[in-house]
C-alpha cells in the first residue's frame, strides 16, 4: 500500500513538473519572439507528445473564426468549419450539441475568454487517460485552457504589432503622399496690381480628391481650374494628380478650353472606367481683351463680384467622367469692363454642417465676400475659413475644401 502510495505521489509529482516545463517553454518561446507557426509547433508538442491528447482542433478569432490547429484528424476535416453552437458555451463542458460534425467526434470543448469575450475554443477527443497515469483526464482541462489562453493572447499581440507596424508604414507613406501633392499646386500665385490669387486647401483626410490650378500663358492670359474628384482618401487622389499631369499637358499644346475639357473627359472616362466622376470649373482671363472664358463641367458654380451684382457660374456641360463623349459643352465669354473678384470653391464648404444640422449656406458665403471687397483675396480666403469653422463648432469639416479668389483691377 505504502509503495502503491508513492508512486501516485510520484507520478502527479511527475505531471506537475511536465506542466510547469511546458509553461516554461511557452514563455521563454514568446520572450524569444517565435513565430506563429512555431507557436503551435511547441504547442500541439505538449497537448499531444506530453498530454498525450489524441485529437484536437483550435479554433481562433481573426475577422471570422478560423480554424488555427488540428491534428490526429481524418480527411474529413480537411475544411473544417466553426459551429456557431459553440459560441453559447462559457465553461468547460463535454459537448453537448448535436448537429454538425464536430459533435461527432470530439468530446469536450474549451472556451478562452477575455473580459467576456470569446477568442478561441478548443475542442478535444481521444483523452487517453491511461498514458497519462491519471484517474481522470479531466484534470488537466483548465492547464490546457490556461496554456491555450497564452498562446492565442501571444498570437493576438503579434498580430496587433504587425497592424501597428502596417500602420506606422501607412502612416508614412500618406505622409509623403501628402507632400508630393502639396508639390501639385502652383508653389506661386500672381500678386500684381492687376491680377491678385489666393488659394486655400483643407484635405479631409492626408491626401485629397480636390484640386486647384493657375497657369499664367503669357503676360496677358492665365487658365485656372479647380476640380472636385468623387469620393475621398488615396484613390481619389490619385486620380486627381493625374487630371493634374494631364491638364498641364494640355496647355503646352492649347489653350481652347474646350479641347482641353474634352481631353480631360477622355482621360478620367479611361482610367475611372465609370467608378469615379470629376466636377470642374475652367476659366482663362485675358487682362488685355478684358475677357474671362469658362466652361463649367458640373462644378459648383463660382461666384463672380462685378459692379456691385453677384453672377453664379454655371455655363458649360455635365460632369467629366459620366460618359465618354460629353454630348455638349457651352463655352461662355464674359466682356469684364470693370474690376471684379471672382470666388471658387469645392461642395467641401458647402457640405460644412453645424451641431443643428444646418448647412453654410452660399448667401452666407456672398454676404462675407460683399463685406470684405476692398481686401485682398488671402484675406476673403482666411476669413471664409474663419467663419466656417465658427459655424460647425465642435463638428468636423465632413469633406475636402478647397478655395481659390481672384481679383482683376
């Protein structure tokens, strides 16, 4: 009796070291930084090797639940699949479901929680309780739980530091994204007694699908645009820098904003293919002719300040990128006599929304410009600016925005 005893004494003697090893191991394998699949390695070893766990699968949460682990399987479980049965059990349990195949060959099943929260389950059959010397193999279940739970938590940090360091390679990139395209726009605008420029740009996110331009062509003539591509981030903006590369293509060869507008329409339909559409305003100002030209492309309308009127914009044709072939485009010229500001603008501004949902509205807009005539267009820029950002409070700005004033004398 007393040799009989002892060997139990030695032999749950035994088990005790065999577990604390194995905790051991674990911990040193994730101070060590080995990878996942490694992970599992050293992990099926002692469930299996050890524990002698005859069949075991894993299952993990990652976007959806995945099976992470498996052996002493059939091939009939090549595709194994998560059964939404097992999400409403929280303690170790024989299983007791019976639909699916799961059920049908394996015994018992393991929830890992963490603050309430599933992360993965194990699901265990063929215990051999005789090679492992112990009456009851359902003494080591909470050990395995334990041992699982810092495996998957391990998994899961790595996962987590991977996304950190995605995000930081992300975060990098958008930030020389946002330089080239800060590159994009004109470096220097005319500030002469005849002509004064001034632009504002606000991207929504670091990059943006909004766009202005000012091209002088000779000492008399300067083309301008601003554009609005649909949508917002990274692929608008590429978009956007190509209608860029393309425009000032376009004006070393011609300066007919018509041809120039259906150019633009070709490029945008051939590389959205119908995904993505551009609103733009173009204009050309002679100083000598005291004529400003545009086409209006389903832009918001700029809004002209001459002789004491306001004049909205809107001459032109539909938006660039609906249809291959614009079916037509007006071109309007305008005989400017006097002196005139002209203010465009991206529906960013517009869009601009306050803690009672009420829009900025263009008569707001005007009223401010009608105030400040006699300033420079940096200056209407700043305090549009100004105001909206008094107007929305504590919301955000929901979109790009982009502003462009000039000022002929």
């Amino acid at each position: 009796m007393a040799q009989k005893k002892i060997h139990i004494s030695s032999t749950v003697k035994t088990i005790k070291d065999l577990k604390l090893n194995a905790l051991l191991e674990i911990t040193k394998a994730i101070n060590n930084n080995l990878s996942t699949a490694q992970l599992l390695d050293l992990y099926q070893d002692i469930l299996e090797n050890r524990l002698k766990i005859g069949k075991l699968v894993l299952f993990s949460f990652d976007k959806e639940w995945t099976c992470i682990l498996k052996y002493g399987i059939s091939s009939d479980f090549n595709h194994i699949k998560f059964e939404n049965e097992l999400l409403g059990i929280k303690e170790i349990e024989t299983i007791s479901f019976s639909n699916g195949s799961l059920s049908k060959s394996f015994e018992i099943v393991i929830p890992v929680y963490h603050k309430q929260i599933p992360l993965a389950y194990v699901l265990l059959g063929d215990v051999n309780e005789k090679k492992i010397e112990m009456s009851a193999a359902i003494k080591h279940l909470p050990y395995i739980q334990t041992l699982t739970n810092i495996i998957v938590v391990s998994i899961e940090n790595k996962k987590l530091y991977r996304q950190t360091i995605q995000k930081a390679q992300i975060q990098k990139e958008l930030e020389l994204a946002q330089t080239m395209q800060q590159m994009l726009f004109p470096e220097k605008l005319p500030n002469t007694e005849m002509i004064k420029v001034a632009a504002k740009y606000i991207p929504h996110q670091q990059v943006s699908g909004d766009y202005y331009d000012f091209l002088p062509l000779n000492i008399h003539e300067f083309m301008f645009c601003v554009a609005d591509v649909s949508g917002k981030g990274i692929a608008a903006a590429l978009l956007m820098s190509n209608i860029q590369a393309t425009f000032h293509s376009l004006v070393n060869y011609t300066h007919n904003l018509k041809d120039i507008i259906i150019e633009l329409n070709k490029r945008v339909w051939h590389n959205a293919k119908g995904e993505k559409f551009v609103s733009l305003f173009l204009g050309k100002i002679n100083t000598k002719s005291k004529q400003l030209t545009y086409i209006n492309a389903g832009h918001n309308p700029p809004m002209l300040f001459n002789g004491g009127k306001v004049v909205n914009l809107a001459k032109g044709c539909t938006l660039l990128g609906i249809s291959e072939i614009i079916p037509a485009i007006e071109v309007e010229i305008m005989d400017m006599q006097q002196g005139y500001t002209l203010f465009c603008y991206t529906d960013g501004l517009t869009d601009t929304v306050n803690s009672t949902d009420e829009y900025l509205t263009e008569e707001s807009v005007i009223s401010l410009i009608s105030k400040n005539m006699n300033t420079d267009p940096s200056f209407i820029n700043d305090a549009i600016m100004y105001y909206a950002e008094e107007f929305k409070g504590e919301n955000q700005f929901v979109d790009d925005i982009a502003l462009l004033t000039i000022k002929c004398n």
